[in-house]
C-alpha cells in the first residue's frame, strides 16, 4: 500500500478563496482523522470519521471549516472562506484499532 | 477537555548521551498510549502503542514505560545518535475513537 495519500503538498491562495484539501486513505482502515499543525497549537484533531461517518467535529475552529467523506477510500477538508491565520500544515490520517498512520500532509499558506 | 502535556518542550545532547521525557495524560478512561516519532518535512510514524499498566516496550536503543494509575509514560533513548533528532508525540487514546496529542519535544542531538 502506497500509504495515506494527501494533494495537494502545497497550497498557497488568496485570503477569501475557497480552498480544498484531499486525502486518500489506507485501504482497509476504518478511521480517518484530519488534524491541524501550527507553531502555537501543536498537533491539533480537528475532525474524525468512523466508516465514513464523522464521529467527532468539535475540534473543527469555525463554521469555515467543513469535512467529508462520501465513501471509505477519500475525504476532503474544506476552508471557505479561507483566512491568514488558517495558514498551517494539515495532516490526514488514517488508522484501524486506534493507531493512526499519517499522511504527508499539506503545507497551507493563506496570503 | 483531555489535556495531554510533554516535557521538556525541547532538549539538546550530545551524541552519546542517553536521555528521557514525559508523557503526562488523564488517569481516568484510559485505553492506549501511542509514541510517534516526527522527523522534520515528513509525517508522523508510529513507535509503541502501549495499553496496560506496567507495560514496557523497547525499539532498538528506544524504549517506553507506561503508569495508567498516575497517567505518565517516559520514552527513553540510549545513546542518542544524530538520526534520533526529531519531534516525539504522545498521543492518549481513550478508545473514544481518537487520539489526542501532546506538543512533542524537540530532541537535538548534536555529534
């Protein structure tokens, strides 16, 4: 298996735009977790998803911020509208029996 | 809220030495510790998920203790070598599904 698979490695958009982060999971697994780095925070979660349906969102900042995943092989992390301070690198995870394997992560620059 | 804390945030040695630090976590509804080991520009990767009270577990010259009584869990590393430079998270799991992490420490091994 190729992994936990993130697009895409990079993104660096306008404050306003609407901005989509993707994530192919580990075939098999049963969790996947998007989760937040920054500086200041760490290592946040903001969202995981059992089965595809999402479990837990209440670490998701605001109302900007949305998550799905229409079926056990993608997700996608949404910003609309995207600000500065949205800038940070977004990993996907995915795990079965509790351990989460990482993806690569998105490194996200909201100028 | 489930806080999980490390310490110290960051420490440098000298190639050689052997050093320690701290996972602390809640003592209340515990179900699994993981350590993960974060290399700079690459995902997190999993060392030791650790479940019971007591539990030792050891990866070459890394190893791992877990107290769930008094919620703490120390990783070691004998003789750190420069290839041990990198972020290690603790990640407390209680088997609400997701795991929730520590902001690391920092390891600077210097040759």
């Amino acid at each position: 298996d190729a992994g936990v698979i993130q697009s895409p490695r990079h993104e660096v958009t306008e404050m306003g735009q609407e901005v989509t982060l993707r994530c192919k999971p580990i075939s098999g697994h049963n969790s996947l977790f998007w989760y937040r780095q920054t500086m200041m925070r760490g290592l946040e979660l903001l969202i995981y998803f059992n089965n595809n349906v999402p479990i837990d969102d209440s670490g998701m900042p605001e109302d900007r911020f949305s998550a799905k995943m229409p079926n056990a092989s993608f997700s996608t992390l949404k910003i609309q509208p995207s600000e500065p301070r949205d800038s940070a690198v977004y990993f996907c995870a995915s795990g079965e029996d509790g351990q989460a394997f990482f993806g690569q992560g998105t490194r996200l620059t909201v100028v | 809220i489930l806080n999980v804390e490390q310490s110290p945030q960051s420490l440098h040695v000298q190639e050689g030495d052997s050093t320690n630090f701290t996972c602390s976590f809640p003592s209340s509804n515990f179900y699994a510790l993981h350590w993960y080991r974060w290399e700079t520009a690459k995902s997190p990767e999993a060392l030791f998920v650790m479940t019971l009270n007591g539990d030792e577990k050891k990866k070459g010259r890394i190893s791992a203790t877990l107290n769930t009584k008094e919620g703490y869990s120390y990783l070691y590393i004998k003789g750190s070598q420069p290839e041990d430079s990198a972020t290690y998270l603790c990640a407390f799991d209680n088997q609400g599904g997701k795991l929730i992490f520590g902001q690391g420490t920092e390891l600077s091994v210097k040759p």
